[in-house]
C-alpha cells in the first residue's frame, strides 16, 4: 500500500487572499479612529490651547454647544487654565484648571446644559471683547456668563498694545462708539524706562514664562550689568532664581499708583458687561486674587487696596447687584501655600476657588428670572 504524503488544504484563491487583508486593514483602522476619537473627547480641552483664529473658536462653540442648547460661557486667562499646572509638573493638569473644574460642577449639577470654556492665557480687555463680539455676532448667544478678571487686566502698561494681545481678534473689536478700531499700537503716556518696556515687558507680555521659556529671561538678564548681583544666570532653573526674575517681570503691573476705574482697560469691561446685560445674558463677574507674600514690595498694597475696592463699587453702582450681574471676588481667601506664584493657584487652590466660584454660581442662578427664550437655562 502506498503511504500518501499530500497534505489536505482549503482551496484559497488570490482574490480572497486579497479581500481578507483589506477586511483586517480596514478593521484596524477602525479601532485606531475609534481609540483616537475617544482620546480627543477625553483629554482635550479649550483651557489647556491657545485658539488661533476665530474660526477655530466658531467651530468649538457649534461642535460643543450643538443647535439652540443651552450653555454656560466660561472667560479668563492664564489663572483659569490649566498650563501654570503644567509648567510645573502636576499630574493630568488637563482636568485640574478652575474652567476645566467648573465645566464638570455645572455639567453635573445642570444635565443638558453644555459649557463653553474659552479660557486663555494672557487675556486682555480688548481680547474678551472681540471674543464676545465674536460669539453674539456669529453664534449661538450664551444663557450665562462666568467671567474672570484680575488686577493686571486694568494696567494701562497693556495700552502699548491696544489691550489686545490676539490680532485676529481685531475685525471683532470695536471703541466706546461701537466703531471698529484700527488699533496702531501707541506708546503708554506712563513713564515707563526703556529697559522695562523693551526688555522685561517685551511688547507687555506678562506672562512670557508661559509663552517663550526661560532663554528670553536669560537673555535680558544678562545684557543688565546692575542685575548680574542679583541673579546666577548659570543656575536659572533654581526655585529662587525663577521667583525673583517672575517677581522682577511682573512688578510694574503692581507697583504702580494708577487710579484704574478711570483707566481705558476699565472702561473696555464695561463695554462688555454691557454688551451682555443688551442682551440679556446674566454675568458672573469673578476677581481672582495676588499672592502678597510673593510680590512682598513689588505691590503698591494701597494702590491695589484702593482699587480692588473701586472697582467693585463702580461696576455695582453701574450694573447693580443680582440677577444682570453678579461681582464675586476671591480677595483675603487664599494662603499662601496655595499659590505657585503672583497669581496662579495650585491644584488644591484650584479645587477652592472652583468650588466657592460653582456655589457662587448656583445661588446667584436662583435668583436669576427665567427667561422665555430659547437660550434660557
């Protein structure tokens, strides 16, 4: 008998071959898009990027908000974001920034009402008006607005730039008049020493520790014969060292005499506050709070008292207190230990503000009139 060597086989033809590899790429790139999807819905947020054109924030606001919904408008700059977290090493900064906290409390807290979080660093006045005109011009009107300021938006050092920091917001920005401004960048009348405004403001960008790193600091460090005593260049990266050269760049937003309710920074806000009390959109106007122990003599503690307090006095007298808007300052709250520098909260002062800022919100929300309308909340 003979042994047969011929082992058994399906008959397979090149086309099916051909099919099956095309079925088992088309699968895997299927999971790849779904994994990537779900990736950018869980980690992406507005308050941890920097938008870049107003068409981006369009299609934020009509891929978040979706068709006549309901939302909540979240403004503020670099103190309700989540990047100062980053810079310094905390874990998943992305879910721990005040918007980012806030957006989670009202969601939960409101089901089916969505948040819009346009939190970006180094907001100016005329960047928060161009982004509200934006938004009432070209979308969906917002139910509510949560809106944060703080001492620096008011300094006139920020006139050398038109109070506005992004120039594509510049078609969106109008004068006390409501015409369009051409904003030609002119010099501040504040006495400002050209060491100051060329060097350590460059074009008044407060915050440039977030935005060009330490090598522009090191830089003008050591073009400055009186500040090589002060600083070891060679060890920037020291503690020390980088809290007196963010002490030394931030200084004249704090140390200066100005009156600011007369100031053109103010006068940009209630431009805005008005815009929205137009329209029917009620505000929660939140100030955050300084860090004095960092900024020791840098600040003009009566200066900033005076103010701080003027400025609460005249937006009420001006707006009233209640359902239009709300003023809620986060002044003498915070110790120390829960900044990590002049201004910027760490993640456990992050948690407190956003929390007394949700319960602010939620109460004033009571004694809000219902609006019969299709953006009322």
């Amino acid at each position: 008998m003979k042994k047969n060597n011929k082992s058994f086989s399906f008959p397979v033809s090149s086309s099916y071959v051909g099919k099956f590899i095309i079925g088992v790429l088309i699968a895997f790139l299927g999971i790849e898009f779904l994994i990537s999807l779900l990736f950018q819905i869980r980690h992406f947020n507005p308050a941890y990027s920097n938008f870049k054109s107003p068409e981006e924030i369009l299609f934020q606001a009509k891929s978040k908000v979706g068709i006549k919904k309901p939302y909540v408008l979240i403004l503020g700059n670099s103190v309700m974001t989540n990047d100062a977290l980053k810079t310094n090493g905390v874990l998943k900064p992305q879910d721990k920034g005040i918007s980012s906290l806030l957006e989670k409390k009202i969601s939960n807290k409101i089901p089916g009402v969505s948040v819009l979080n346009l939190s970006m660093n180094g907001m100016l006045a005329n960047d928060f008006q161009g982004l509200t005109n934006l938004l009432l011009q070209h979308a969906q009107k917002p139910s509510l607005v949560i809106f944060q300021i703080d001492y620096r938006l008011f300094s006139s050092v920020h006139g050398t730039e038109g109070y506005l920091s992004r120039k594509w917001l510049i078609p969106f920005v109008s004068d006390k008049e409501g015409n369009p401004s051409a904003f030609e960048s002119q010099v501040s009348k504040r006495n400002i020493d050209l060491f100051t405004y060329k060097k350590i403001l460059l074009n008044s960008n407060a915050y440039i520790l977030l935005r060009g790193g330490w090598g522009n600091i090191s830089q003008m460090i050591t073009q400055q014969l009186p500040l090589r005593e002060k600083f070891d260049v060679g060890k920037m990266d020291s503690v020390l060292d980088k809290e007196m050269s963010l002490k030394l760049m931030v200084a004249h937003y704090y140390s200066h005499s100005e009156e600011y309710s007369y100031s053109t920074a103010y006068k940009i806000l209630e431009m805005i506050i008005k815009k929205y009390v137009d329209n029917q959109i009620p505000v929660l106007l939140v100030f955050s709070p300084v860090n004095f122990n960092f900024l020791q003599e840098s600040i003009n503690l009566k200066t900033y008292a005076y103010n701080v307090n003027n400025i609460e006095k005249t937006i009420t007298s001006r707006f009233g207190r209640g359902s239009n808007v709300q003023y809620f300052s986060l002044e003498n709250i915070f110790s120390n230990d829960l900044f990590i520098d002049h201004c910027h909260l760490t993640e456990e002062g992050n948690k407190k503000a956003a929390d007394l800022i949700a319960s602010e919100f939620f109460n004033w929300l009571r004694s809000i009139p219902t609006k019969e309308s299709n953006n009322a909340i």
